[in-house]
C-alpha cells in the first residue's frame, strides 16, 4: 500500500513516514500542496495524509484540488480516504474538511498537547511526595479508561 504524507513541517513528516514504513507500508512526503498534487498523479496513492495548516496552499485547498484532480482525470482506479492531521484546527471546521472531501478528521496532536498539564501536575506531585499516592486525583481509574 502506498501513502502519501503531506506536512509542512519536516521532522513530523519524517516521524509519521518511519512509522508508517516500520508498519510495512511504502510512503512518499510532500512538504507543500503542489509537490502533494504532483506525486498524487504520478504515484496514485492508496491514502493521503494531509496537514490542514500549511504555507502557500493549505491543506484544505490541496485537498479540495486533489478531489478535482480525481474528478476531472479519473487516474485512481480507487476512490483514495484522505486523513487530516491538523496542527492548527482553529481557523477550519470540521464541516469544511468534510466538504472539501477529508474523510477522516484526527486530533491526536490536540489530544496529546492537551494532557500535557496533567502530566506535567502528575510528575510534580510524585516528585514533591516521593510516591504516586497524592497524584491519584489526577488520573482517570484503570475502571474508567476501560470504559472509554
């Protein structure tokens, strides 16, 4: 199966492109819409992952270009699920991505960002009493994350 990973930024790029690869997929990176659009023609993807926020052409847009591209060329023999991994979800909804053709929208930056302030009050209070005890408060009961 062959991925695309579409991310302005380099190093993430790199990090989601080495997992995907030690899962045994073959992947190709694009640092900007254009470079995405290109490599879409010439390579037909199984799957896009795409950033939402980038420079030049958003990610927003290179989708809604990649979706034309199908449209008007039909050079997939399949009809290719483009992932968002927003950095800044912010400035587009959900409905617009949606609209734009995104099939699977994941916030696993904002859910890690996000529990960050809990670990950073876990370490501190384990740090502070040299035990896990006091920082029980803090974390979810091994009953309640099986129930998630």
């Amino acid at each position: 199966m062959q991925i695309l990973v579409v991310d302005d930024d380099p190093d993430l790029a790199q990090l989601l492109s080495l997992q995907l690869h030690s899962e045994g997929y073959r992947t190709q990176i694009a640092h900007d819409g254009m470079t995405a659009i290109e490599l879409a023609r010439a390579l037909s993807p199984n799957l896009v992952i795409l950033d939402v926020t980038m420079p030049q052409m958003s990610g927003y847009e290179t989708c809604q270009r990649l979706r034309e591209f199908m449209r008007r060329y039909g050079e997939f023999k399949m009809r290719v699920p483009v992932v968002a991994v927003p950095s800044s979800y912010a400035k587009v909804t959900e409905t617009e991505l949606r609209e734009a053709g995104i099939n699977v929208v994941i916030y696993a930056n904002h859910l890690l960002r996000s529990a960050y302030p809990a670990m950073i009050k876990t370490a501190k209070s384990i740090l502070e009493h040299e035990r896990a005890h006091e920082a029980g408060e803090y974390c979810m009961s091994i009953d309640q994350i099986l129930e998630l």
